[in-house]
C-alpha cells in the first residue's frame, strides 16, 4: 500500500516507521522542518521511543519513508491510507483549539483535490478511492460533523465516493508503540458501513502479524462508536482512579491502609481498583473526561471523578498542614503561614519531561492560598526552565515541608539529608524510602496510608 502519515510527533513517526517496516511505500509529512531533515536523515527527532532509531536508519536507507513538509504534494501524489494524528491542543479548561488538526485535514483535502484535477480520480495504488483516518483523540461526532464536511468543502469531492473519512483512536503507550500496535485490536469507525469497511481491510493490511496472528481490526459501526471508544477508556480510568482517591480519604479519616486494602480488594477478579495519587495529570486522563462530560452534559460519574481527582493536591497541602501543626513549636489555625514547602517533581509523571495538566500548579495554587511559598524542583528541568513555567525554582536552601508531586525514579533513593530543614513530608506518589525519612526523625505521610491505626 501507498500510506500517508500527517504529523511525525510521538504518535505519528512510530506508526510511519510501523507501515515502512511492513513493506509498505510510507511518505511522512511534518510543518517542521526540522523533524522532516531529521528523518530524512534517519536520525530519530525525539528520544525514548523503543525501536525508533533502527526502525528509521532501516526504512529510511531503502526509500521506503521518505518524510516532507508538503503535505500537499504528498497526498497529490497518491496514497491508499492517509493517517492524520497532529495533536488536539486544549486550553486550561479542556476545551479543544482545533488549528492543527483543521490544518492537516485542509492540506489533505487541498492534496486530494490537486489529485483529481490533475489525474482524473482521487485512487491511490489498490484503485479505490482513499481513507482518510484521523487518528487523533476528539469529541464524539467530530468526524461526522466536522472532519468530513471540512474534507469535501476543502477538496471540493465527495465523502464516501472520491474518499472514505474515518477515524481510529490511537491507543498506544508512547515508549512501546511499536510492540502496542501488534497487539492492540485496531478499532474502527467510519461514516458509513462501506467506507468503514473498506478502511479496516486497509489498516488489516497495514498491520499485518502480530505475535498471536493476525491484528485484529475491529469495525464498531460508526466514527461516533470508535470516538466515544477511546473516551470510554480513558474517563474509566479516571472514574477509577477518582473512587480509589476516595478510598484513600476514607482510610485516612478511619486508620486503614488503603494500599493493603486494593491489594486485597483486587485478589479476586472482579476488582481492578487503581491506585490514589496527589494528582491526575499528562495530555489524555484529565481531558478525555472533558471531551466526553461536552457530549454527555448530563453524565454524574465523569463529573464526579473529576472533581473528586481535582481536589486531591489541595488535600496533599491540608495534609502536610496537619503535619506541621502537630510537630511545630505550636499549634496554629494557619500552620502553612509563611512556611517554605518544596514541591519536588513538575512533570506530570516519571521519567517524562512534560507538564500538561500536571499536579505541581494546583499544589503551588493550593500552597499559596494556605498562605505558604512553594518552591519547586525536579531532576528533568533546571531553573530557568522552571520559571518559564512560573514556578519558583528551589535554590537548595532550608524548607519547612516537602511534598513529592511525581514518581521520578530518582526519589526511590532520596536521603532526607538532602533537603535541609525539613520537619513533615507528604509523599503524593509513595515513592520514598519511608524507614530511612522516619529514621532521621523525620514523619512522612502517604495518601491513605499512614493514618494512626484503630490499634
Ligand atoms: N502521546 C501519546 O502518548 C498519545 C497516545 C495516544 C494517542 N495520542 C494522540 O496523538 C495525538 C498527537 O500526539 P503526539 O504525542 O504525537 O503529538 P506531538 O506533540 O508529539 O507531535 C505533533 C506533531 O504534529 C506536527 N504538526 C502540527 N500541526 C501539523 C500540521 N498541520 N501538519 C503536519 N504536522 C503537524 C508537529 O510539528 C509535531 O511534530 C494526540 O493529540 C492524541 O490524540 C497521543
């Protein structure tokens, strides 16, 4: 097959690489120059991704990718599978900002118009007319009533006669999406049976063997179903993460730990209850339920998990202010006043270097409303990178409190003489070495965890 991929980020280069370590004849398009010579060049753009490097010097030597910054052009020139997936930029509260994915699909439409003026037809190699897959996360009936519309407005063609437009969520891990995508079923939704139909085969074609046979494919009966799929996944997880964030209260507030209670609960196998943490950060958990609560205003979970997950960096700040209350010299109505807390970890999680949605603005927000100065580190940004993001970068000196916003595989091995001062912790991810900190004299409360025991 002759594939099409717009958009080479950390979803779209792998599944280009995917295709042209299939055999197929993959052309990658990039609005940065940069990430265009870069593959051009086989050399990977972004690391971390397993097997991207060998995968591009491989498929990049033979031709069989080639990447370009005329998405146009690349589309004019023929494709059976066009696969669309630039990000869907949201602001502060959810809402999508459609720029680059209006940009993409228009650019794909002007392709496929130039094709038809030019050749006579829309058809790619295998004689059909094209899918055009946007495999970006959106809002249930984007498809239908926007990317569609836009794709025959701007090409001036006809949906489901010169072109099928379709959408597939992707539901790879970034780190392992090669192994992902031979084993994930590949969900499929189009505008109508036909298109979607014809769409599957071609992603069956395009997947190809996984370690258990084929990969399967799977058509749900609509864009709307495949949309609503990838919502139903990741508003699940935050519903569950919500209810185990609630456990964790509970078991505060009655003496229990709530790590041996979801180890128990989950021993039998009707149980699959997550685990609580100081926040829900990162590009999808915290968004997706939004996109799903726009299409289903009246839906009480969604809102339920979110709010419940929202609160839980100002419950990590209440915390540490009981903690310093009872250990201070005395106790007082605002034990955070004017206390320094470190906050140790911006990225929304280990190992990432990424701050979308992450838990360190509402600990920061919620440490200055209790009256405190916040101070922030982390091993993957140094201070000017930290104060870019508006957070006051920690300079080494004395902090009363500490609060472990990310699981940074650094924090395992953290010695509490490394932060001078410090007379409470809250480990938000229990990552710690709690014996070594309780040892130095110093308590540390997980979320859950550690309240006084019935006996
Ligand atoms: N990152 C993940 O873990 C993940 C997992 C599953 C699904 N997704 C989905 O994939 C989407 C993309 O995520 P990503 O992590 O690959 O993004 P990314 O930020 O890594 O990369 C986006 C790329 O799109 C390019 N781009 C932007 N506008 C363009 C345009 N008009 N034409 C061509 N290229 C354009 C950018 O230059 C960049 O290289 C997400 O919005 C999400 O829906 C992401």
């Amino acid at each position: 097959m002759k594939v099409v991929v717009v958009a080479l980020g950390k979803i779209g280069l792998p599944l280009a690489a995917f295709a042209a370590l299939r055999g197929h004849t993959v052309v990658g398009c990039d609005i940065d120059e940069d990430v265009v010579a870069r593959v051009n060049a086989g050399r990977e753009p972004f690391p971390g991704e397993a097997g991207l490097q060998d995968a591009l010097r491989e498929t990049v030597a033979d031709g069989r990718l080639v990447a370009t910054s005329d998405t146009v052009a690349a589309v004019a020139a023929g494709a059976d599978l066009i696969m669309v997936v630039p990000p869907l930029v949201v602001d502060e509260r959810a809402r999508p900002a459609w720029r680059a994915v209006d940009a993409a699909v228009g650019a794909v439409a002007e392709g496929l118009r130039r094709r038809h003026a030019e050749q006579g037809t829309t058809a790619g190699p295998d004689g059909d007319p094209p899918s055009v897959v946007v495999e970006t996360t959106m809002p249930v009936g984007s498809t239908r009533t926007r990317i569609g519309p836009r794709l025959q407005r701007d090409s001036g063609l006809r949906e489901g006669v010169d072109f099928h437009a379709a959408h597939s969520p992707e539901r790879v891990f970034s780190g392992r999406i090669f192994r992902d995508l031979e084993r994930y079923p590949k969900l499929v939704g189009g505008l109508d049976a036909t298109g979607e139909e014809r769409t599957a085969e071609r992603y069956r074609r395009l997947l190809g063997e996984g370690p258990d046979g084929p990969v399967e494919v799977r058509t749900l009966g609509g864009a709307e179903a495949a949309e609503l799929t990838k919502l139903a996944e990741t508003t699940y997880r935050d519903i569950n993460i919500g209810f185990a964030n609630e456990l964790a209260r509970h078991a505060d507030a009655i003496g229990v730990d709530v790590e041996a209670v979801i180890d128990a609960a989950n021993s039998q196998p009707y149980s699959h209850i997550h685990r609580p943490g100081v926040a829900v950060g990162g590009h999808c958990i915290p968004v997706y339920p939004r996109f799903y609560l726009a299409g289903d205003p009246e839906a009480r979970l969604p809102a339920a998990a979110r709010a419940v997950n929202a609160s839980m960096p100002g419950y990590a700040v209440e915390l540490l202010g009981h903690m310093l209350a009872r250990v201070g010299p005395e106790s007082t109505a605002t034990p955070l006043r004017g206390q320094r807390v470190l906050v140790l970890g911006a990225a929304y999680r280990g190992g990432v270097k990424e701050t979308a949605f992450s838990g360190v603005f509402d600990l920061c927000r919620s440490l200055r409303d209790a009256e405190a100065a916040p101070v922030v580190a982390d091993p993957l940004y140094d201070a000017d990178e930290l104060d870019a993001l508006g957070l006051p970068a920690w300079d080494g000196s004395a902090v009363e409190g500490l609060i472990v916003q990310t699981d940074h595989a650094e924090y395992r091995a953290l010695a509490p003489d490394a932060i001078p001062g410090v007379r409470a912790v809250v480990d938000g991810r229990g990552v710690l070495d709690v014996e070594a900190w309780r040892a130095a004299g110093v308590p540390v409360r997980r979320i859950g965890r550690d309240a006084p025991r019935p006996y």
